[in-house]
C-alpha cells in the first residue's frame, strides 16, 4: 500500500462525509461536485486495491491477511453500493448514506494502514 494514497483517501472521505452531513442539514440532495468527488474516492479506492494487490503477489503479507483482505474488498465494494442505495432514496436519508458510506470508508482506511504497518 502506499501511505500517502491512504491519508488522501481518508482526507476526501472526511472531507465528502462531512459535505453530506451538511447537505443532509439543510435537506439537499448531493450535487454534481460532491457525485464527482464520491467518483474520485472510487477511483482511489480502486487504485489502492490494485497496489495492494501487487504487493501481496509480490510476498508482502500482513499479519492477519484475512482481515486485511476483507477490509480492502469491502472498501473497493461499499461506495458503488452506498451509491446505488443512496440514489434510490429521494429522501435527506439518501445524504445521510453518502455521508455515513464516507465516514465507514475513513475507518477501513485505518484498519488496513494498521494492519499493512505489520508487513515485515
């Protein structure tokens, strides 16, 4: 994984959560800006997945590499599947699934750069 890849992801996270925390206040439905930025956060994940990839195949291995696996495949699967969910309800709720789709995403985050800083 690359560190500096990781801290991005979970600074836009934040930064599109608390957007839609926001949005979810005034009763808005999320924007193009912040559909975009739920794209680019999609985007990295991806990217992220296949560097961590390659270093498994490579013989980097954390020590729980079940739980690092899990951890990254629910990353790469839970915006795309917040999305559709959220875009279905016409609601503020709808916001507030972006919103608790990004915080989620902040936490995994940490989850697999603690468990990547066990490679050895």
């Amino acid at each position: 994984m690359i560190t500096p890849l990781a801290v991005g992801v979970a600074v836009l996270a934040v930064a599109l959560g608390v957007a839609c925390l926001v949005l979810a206040g005034l009763d808005r439905r999320p924007g193009k800006p912040v559909l975009q930025g739920i794209l680019v956060l999609q985007l990295l994940l991806l990217v992220q997945a296949v560097v961590a990839v390659v270093r498994l195949v490579q013989g980097a291995e954390p020590s729980s590499f079940g739980g690092f696996a899990g951890y990254l495949i629910v990353s790469v699967l839970l915006v795309p599947g917040g999305a559709i969910w959220a875009l279905e309800e016409k609601s503020r709720y709808g916001t507030l699934i972006f919103a608790t789709v990004c915080l989620v995403v902040l936490v995994l985050q940490q989850r697999l750069v603690g468990l990547w800083g066990t490679v050895g």
